[in-house]
C-alpha cells in the first residue's frame, strides 16, 4: 500500500510539472463568472489590492485581517520561500472573490510528503473575501471548481475560519462532491456588544459580575492616590511611541518566554508593517493607560467597521496588585461608547480574564480539504489523530491549572498553627 501512496503521490507531482498553465490558469464556470490562479510570491497581492480593499468595504468581509496588507505582512514576515497561490472570481472587470493561499510541503512526522495549501494569514483569522449579492453561492462554487481541478495539492487547510462564512461553504462543496475532509474547532473568540450601551461615568459598568465591578472601581481608587491616571489615545504610528509598546510588552512573561515582538524579528517586522499601514488607511487605535509620566497598561488596536480589535496588549507586571490590563480594558470601552462602535472583538481564545467582560462568543472553525486519492486519506487520519491528540493535552493541561489553583487557594485559607510554647 505504501508503494501505490507513494506512487500516486509522484504522478500527482509530475503532472503539476508538466503543465505550465498550473502557475497561470483561468476556469470558465458560468456565462458570468471566470476563476483566476496564479503562482507567485507576494507581488500578486500588492496588484490588486486597491480592488481588494473595496471588496472587504462592500461586502460582510470588512475586517482589518482580511485587507490586502495584513495579508501581504503575513507572507512578507512568516512565509519565507512558501509559493503563493492567488485564487480571484471575477464577474466581469469586478472582483467577486479572493482567495489567498501558501503552498508548503510536510513529511516529516508524516509516511506521505503532501503538498498542501493552507491560509495566507492565520492570526487572528482568515476567510475567503466576498462581496455580497443573491449569487453568492455561485461565486464559492466557482471557486471550489477551480480548486478541484487544480493540480499539484493533497490538502487544503483553512485556519482560524469564523462559523457560518464563505471558508465553511467551500468545506461543504467539498463534502458534496466526495472530498475527505474535517473541520475542527479553532477559537471561541468573545466580543462585547456595545450597540445599546450609552455614555455614563462608571466605566466598571462592563464588568459581568458585581464582585469584579467592585475590584474594577477600588483598583482605580488605589491607583489614583499614587498619582494622575490618563487614558491616552493616538493614531501615530511614530517610532518612540512603538518602541514603548514593544519595551513593556517584552517587560513581562512574554519576553520571558521569549514570545513578545521585540523577541522575534518576524513578529517585529510584521508588526511594524501592519501598524504603519493602519495608520496609513486611517484605522490605527494606540491607546496607553498612563500614572503619572509613566506607562502602566497598552493597547495596539485598530478601529475599523464601527469595531475596537485589540491586536496586542501589554502592561507593567509590578502594578499588577491593582489590574491595570482590565482597567485599561474598562476605559477604552467607555471611550469606544463615546465613538459610538458597536462592537469591542476580543479576539483569540475564550480566557478567563476575557469572561470577565462577557458571555459572549464567536466560533472559529479550521476546515481541512483532502484529494481522494490514498494519498489524500492518510493525510486526514493524521491530521484528525493530530487534533485528537491536541486537544487531550489542552484538556490535561486545563485540568492541571485548575487542581494549581484550588491547592494554592486551600493553603491560603489555612489557618496558621501557632508555634509550641517553650518548655521551663
């Protein structure tokens, strides 16, 4: 069995060498739409990005991680010498649909060396932009189609896909058609809807219960008698301000684990990237908490579509006593009421720090396409045995925190023994 997979697996290969329209071909899937792909490298998104960006304007796309140059930082910073696949629907001169994808090839904890297709961009999420229209459906089986023929891929991995978008539609088309294929749970990411929420005085009104409402207002109180305390917002993206982001990020346990931006040239130069071309497009939201003279809590955000996203947020560990991180979060959100946005994205995964903010939350899924050739199903068992396996370990992990946690709040409610009187 071993020989036919591998076997298969070459024909594959050989048949996308031996056809020079695979880097540059064109699909005719209905009098109205034509499908677009094309091999290059990031250049092919820099070409149609003014179109791009009235795509994500005009239709339920209107997310800063779907623009053009949040995806051309990504393959910029993280994707080396990966190929890039460019997938366009077009109806006419208008562009209907873009599809960014990497080419990259894993064989090393697989029997199988698959080439496979994956999402340009996998933080914070991805999607298959769309316009809106009653042919939606029509645009996505376009570009199945085209995807189905296309030769020299074993699997497609869209990551970070958000429930009910174009990405699962494909996942579906797929299904229909006798692809193998798997879905999995990626991300609850909470939200905080701000839609009805008025302008008041008592930014802890947030807050979901009463206890962290208090905690809210008395760590405000006790901050405030050490000094001034200032929310400061800025849309400049100027070099000094950037570096006392990166400076208190890198402060605390990220730059110990060695995750924080300024601890990673690629997470630096993307986000240096990302941060300069918000700015140019007018959606950069920096905002600092500020003790006096001195930086205490961050946020680098955007503010795009009526809604705050909270990229990356940083704060001064030795305050941490009083929750400078939440109450940085209480203030900006009584300042986005005040800008009238509908929606604070938390982004991520659900934590229990953001579950004291809301109930709210969104499902993100990843959606996993295989050939089905031999080749196609072996790839899906492992990545399925790979999820499996994952998701055990989150579970373990879990589990283990929370024993942590009760044994440290057992041993502090203890009482004290007092020591043994001395014998005469």
């Amino acid at each position: 069995m071993d020989i036919k997979v591998v076997e298969e697996q070459h024909r594959s290969q050989l048949d996308f060498e031996a056809h020079p329209h695979s880097s540059l071909s064109e699909c005719m899937t209905s009098p109205d739409l034509k499908v677009h792909s094309e091999w290059g490298a990031v250049e092919l998104v820099e070409a149609i990005a003014e179109e791009w960006r009235q795509l994500c304007s005009d239709g339920p796309c209107n997310e800063p991680f779907f623009r053009p140059e949040w995806i051309a930082a990504a393959i910029r910073a993280f994707a080396g010498q990966q190929r890039v696949l460019l997938i366009t629907v077009r109806n006419g001169s208008r562009l209907r649909g873009v599809l960014p994808l990497l080419e990259t090839k894993k064989g090393r904890t697989s029997r199988v060396t698959g080439i496979r297709l994956r999402s340009a961009s996998l933080i914070p999420r991805f999607e298959f932009v769309h316009d809106v229209g009653p042919d939606l459906a029509d645009v996505v089986r376009a570009a199945w189609q085209h995807l189905r023929n296309l030769s020299g891929w074993d699997a497609i991995e869209l990551v970070n896909v958000p429930e009910g978008g174009a990405a699962e539609r494909l996942l579906a088309l797929a299904q229909e058609d006798g692809f193998p294929t798997c879905q999995h749970e990626y991300a609850m990411s909470p939200y905080i809807d701000l839609a009805e929420q008025r302008p008041g005085q008592d930014f802890s009104r947030f807050g979901v219960s009463s206890r962290f409402r208090y905690h809210l207002r008395q760590g405000w109180r006790e901050m405030s008698r050490r000094g001034t305390l200032r929310l400061r917002r800025t849309e400049k993206a100027d070099p000094e301000t950037l570096q006392h982001f990166y400076r208190l990020e890198q402060s605390g346990w990220k730059g110990k684990k060695g995750t924080a931006i300024a601890c990673r040239p690629d997470l630096h130069h993307f986000y240096d990237a990302v941060v300069h071309s918000a700015e140019q497009f007018g959606y950069l939201s920096m905002y600092f908490l500020e003790l006096n003279d001195a930086i205490i809590a961050a946020h680098l955000a955007f503010t795009y579509g009526g809604r705050y996203y909270p990229v990356k947020v940083a704060y001064d560990e030795s305050f941490s006593e009083y929750g400078p991180g939440h109450l940085i979060i209480g203030r900006i959100l009584e300042d986005c009421v005040q800008r009238r946005l509908s929606r604070f994205d938390c982004l991520g995964e659900s934590t229990n720090a953001k579950a004291k903010w809301t109930s709210h939350v969104r499902r993100h899924t990843s959606c996993c396409i295989f050939r089905n050739t031999a080749a196609g199903h072996i790839l899906r068992a492992e990545t399925q045995l790979q999820h499996n396996l994952h998701q055990t370990m989150r579970r373990v992990v879990a589990t283990t925190r929370s024993h942590v946690a009760r044994l440290k709040t057992w041993r502090l409610r203890r009482p004290l023994r007092t020591a043994p009187a001395n014998k005469a």
